[in-house]
C-alpha cells in the first residue's frame, strides 16, 4: 500500500470511528433523558431515594456516636455501682459476724409468714 492509501484509509476509519461515536453519544443521551424522566415523574424520585438513604445512614450514624456511647457510659456506671454492691454483699457474708445473716434470715422467715398469713386472710374473706 501507498503512503496515500495508507492516509485515506486512516481518514476512512476515523470517520466511521466519528459516526459510531456519534451514535453511542445519542443512545447514551436519550437513555440518560429516558431515566431522569422515569424517576422524576414518580411520587419517590431518585433523587428522594438517595436522600432518604443519606438521612438514614446520618441517623445510624448520630445513634452510634452519641447513644450507644452514652448507654456505655450509663452501663459502665451501673456495673460499678453493682460491683460495690456485690462487694459489699461479700463483706458481710464472709468477713462480719453470722449473727448478721441470721438476724436477716429471720426477718426474712417473718415476712413471710406475714405473706402467708395475709394470704390466707383474704382467701376467707374471699367467701
């Protein structure tokens, strides 16, 4: 081939690159048109969709940052205060007087017959 042909057939090939180029531009165009048209004229637009997800994921977002955080704290709070409460509970089972846990046990066993007795009260009222 000629230097000529050569150029010809390269002009050649880039006019029909240009054509189809063209071509692709359109339908990439009018498919583009197509669904902003879909999505614009229904009730939930895209564009509503996408901001309900941004919204969501912000909400998602504000729990995990400030109220998971704060439960945490509130939880970490609680569990000393039981911790205390389970320590002190040690204490006087193991390391005071078992005059304690009798005295306990007893009132205990009073209150209960107390429960009994009330119980027991209204069933004959009852009839």
């Amino acid at each position: 081939m000629s230097h000529q042909d050569l150029l010809t057939q390269a002009k050649q090939n880039q006019i029909n690159d240009l054509r189809q180029s063209t071509a692709y531009s359109k339908q990439l165009a009018t498919t583009i048109h197509t669904l902003i048209r879909s999505n614009s004229s229904t009730s939930n637009s895209l564009i509503d969709k996408i901001t309900t997800i941004h919204q969501l994921n912000n909400e998602i977002d504000r729990q995990l940052n400030n109220d998971l955080a704060k439960s945490y704290t509130e939880l970490m709070k609680y569990k000393r205060r039981l911790n205390k409460v389970i320590n002190e509970c040690h204490a006087i089972m193991y390391h005071k007087d078992v005059s304690i846990i009798n005295k306990i046990q007893s009132r205990v066993e009073l209150i209960d017959q107390d429960l009994r007795i009330l119980e027991q009260t209204l069933t004959l009222v009852k009839r």
